[in-house]
C-alpha cells in the first residue's frame, strides 16, 4: 500500500504505483502522468517538463491532493476525446478559451 513498495516490485514504475495507490487504496501520493497528461499539461501549459516526473511534480501544487486521482482520469478522457495528439478538436473544447495552444 505504499510507493516504496510497489516501485519496488518488478515492472512497476510511478505510473503504475500512483495509478494502483489512487484506485485501489484511495491514496494520492502523485499525480499519474500517461501520454494523453502529458500533452494536456503542455498544451495548457502547466508544466515546460517533458519527464513524466517532471510533469508530475509540477502538476501536484496546481491541485487540491485530494484531486490527484479524479485529475488524471479527467486529462486521460479529455485527451482521448477532444485534445488528440495528432489533431486537437480545439472547436469542441470547453477548455478552448483558457488554452494557450487552442487553434480556435
């Protein structure tokens, strides 16, 4: 039930740490960061980080801990709907006005 101990299991990394910590445990130690946070992060300009760590770490003070989980699911979703990696549908996109790389 804890980082230490799943990152220390063969195969898993702190995505999957974080992603087995939020949904299973309940506890957010990190914020997932997959290709689809990634990009959303870049795009919207949360982080300059291209390292998931990186990304991470700059993502967790821009929201409540307690959102750390519901946040990844949220940008994962938005990224496989809307924002996709090789054409954003910025014309459909409610985060449009607020996105510095919106083609709208």
């Amino acid at each position: 039930e804890t980082m230490a101990e799943l990152v220390a299991l063969p195969g898993v990394g702190r995505k999957t740490a974080n992603v087995v910590l939020g949904n299973a445990f309940g506890k957010n130690e990190g914020v997932v960061v997959d290709t689809h946070v990634a990009r959303l992060a870049c795009r919207l300009g949360l982080t300059r980080g291209h390292d998931p760590v990186a990304i991470e770490r700059d993502l967790e003070p821009l929201f409540p801990r307690a959102d750390w989980t519901l946040l990844a699911h949220l940008l994962i979703a938005h990224g496989r709907a809307v924002c996709k990696a090789p054409r954003p549908r910025c014309a459909d996109c409610s985060l449009a006005p607020l996105c510095p790389s919106s083609l709208v």
